[in-house]
C-alpha cells in the first residue's frame, strides 16, 4: 500500500551488530532516507497520469528484455575490505541478485563501471541530503535517467549512522539529475557482514524505489496505499519473516514476501503483478526504458 509519508525505513524489533571484517557498525533502521510531503506525491500521481508513456507496439516483437546500465561507486575509508572496499566479486553477485529478482519484470542489469574512492568523510558521514553526498554524487555519476548510479558507503556517523540505503525516484530525476540513484550499506551486498541483510536484497528494494515502487505498508489499513491493487493492506512494516501475519481485517495476510516490505532479505522472494506493471510504466515514462 501506498501513503503520502516519510519513506523511511525502520526495522521494529531489529538489531544487526556486524562481525568481522565488518566492524563497529550496530545497525538500528532501514532508513530511505526520503520525506516526501503528500502535496508533492499528489502532483508526483497526477503528472505521472497526465504523462504516462505507453508500451510500445516494437516491444511485444523484442527478444530480449532492455538492459539497465549499472555505475558502482564504491566509496571507502581505506584500501581495506573492513573499511568499504568490497572486491568485485561481491559487485558482481549483487549484479547477478538483481537480475534474478526483477527477472519477472522483463528487466536485466548489467555492470557498466566502477569506481574506487577512498574518502572516510564520504564513507562514514554521506546521508539523505547532505553536503557530502551532493558532491560526492555531483563528481561520480555517470549516464542518464535510464543509468543506475550505486553508492556503497559505511553510514557510520552523523545522521546517517546505522542506516542500510536509501535511493531517489524516477519522477525527481528531471529537476535534479546528479542527486539521481541508490546508496547503500557496502556490507549488505551478497557475503557481507550485516546480519539478516547481507543477500543482497537492499538494492533490491531501494532499486524497487529508484524505477517506481513505495513501501507495501504505506498507509495502513486505510488510505490509497501504494499505488498497486495487488499488495494487501499492512498496517505496519514486517520484520523477520513473520508468516500468517495479517495485521488488517479483510485484505489478505501482509505481503512479507514482497521486496517492498521490511522482512529479512532470507524471506524477501517476489514483486507482485501490480508491482511490475507500475515499475515498467514509470520506467517508460521518466527513464525512457522501453519494457
């Protein structure tokens, strides 16, 4: 469901205390890092109705699914694993993730480039907004609206200690290109250290927001939730994998499966049908992503 609110994310009942070589990071949110007022997601709505980009008649007669063009930035404190310089095996597991959870969306990725920087300020301190990830993005980002820009940062101190990703919209990118991307927790790639997210699934889910997707439990059990027919009503995001959960009368037990709600990346398996066709009409219309 969808609610014209903070897209933040916090996981209830969650502590995430990385090990070795991931070190002294105790993770306390799953925070998007996003406010977004209900003014601007109602003119955000009705200009994507207004503007809504069709499927193309060519595509029904492609053979392969578009491919997005993947730029990591990998940004470090130093030249070790222990502080952010994940090896490109990890890079391209995270990769091969991707690609097999939107597989039923027609959508393929592929790593187009990386970048090292080893900058403690930008690891430790780049959050939601501030000056250093502004520049830090205004330096590193590389393509257009249909190029997907990652951050892998350490979000150790300042406001933005303790988080695991946070990413931009495809309705922003035309008022402000450069800020345009993911940032995420370098040790939640698949085999990291953050317990209960290191498969993977935080790009996951913060790429679900960067081609359309908002939170499964966005309005609660009232509201018009999150712009997707198909995902029951939750009144509260999930954490762990809390099978049967059915926190609203009437609607379905909440979707903990879905990439879109808070689970454990172990529990997160699918995007539902209203899901895919709401990535692949914002995709069309601000990303210019022919699917």
């Amino acid at each position: 469901m969808f609610n014209p609110t903070v897209l933040a994310l916090f996981l209830s009942a969650a502590t995430a205390v990385l090990g070795s070589p991931f070190t002294n990071v105790t993770i306390t949110g799953r925070n998007c890092g996003t406010t977004i007022t209900e003014e601007k997601i109602r003119a955000n709505e009705a200009h994507f109705h207004a503007n809504l980009v069709p499927p193309s008649p060519a595509k029904a007669l492609a053979a392969a699914a578009p491919t997005v063009s993947v730029y990591f930035h990998v940004i470090s404190k130093d030249n070790t694993l222990a502080g952010g310089n994940v090896p490109d095996s990890m890079i391209a597991d995270q990769i091969d993730v991707l690609n097999e959870d939107y597989a039923d969306a027609g959508l393929a990725f592929k790593l187009a480039g990386t970048t090292r920087t080893v900058n403690a300020n930008w690891f430790n301190k780049v959050g939601p907004d501030s000056s250093l990830q502004t520049t830090m993005k205004k330096q590193l980002r590389t393509g257009g609206a249909a190029a997907l820009n990652v951050y892998t940062v350490g979000f150790k101190s300042g406001d933005a200690a303790g988080l695991l990703g946070y990413a931009t919209f495809p309705s922003d990118y035309s008022s402000d290109p450069k800020d345009d991307g993911v940032v995420i927790l370098f040790s939640s790639l698949p085999g990291g250290s953050t317990t209960r997210f290191n498969e993977g699934k935080t790009l996951t889910h913060e790429a679900g927001h960067w081609v359309g997707l908002y939170h499964t439990f966005q309005g609660g059990c009232s509201g018009s939730g999150d712009q997707v027919s198909d995902t029951p009503p939750e009144a509260s995001s999930a954490s762990g994998c809390p099978t049967g959960r059915d926190t609203c009368s009437g609607g379905g037990v909440d979707p903990i499966h879905n990439y879109m709600d808070y689970s454990d990346d172990s529990c997160m398996t699918s995007f539902s049908a209203g899901q895919i066709t709401r990535m692949t009409a914002q995709l069309r219309t601000y990303r210019s992503i022919n699917i």
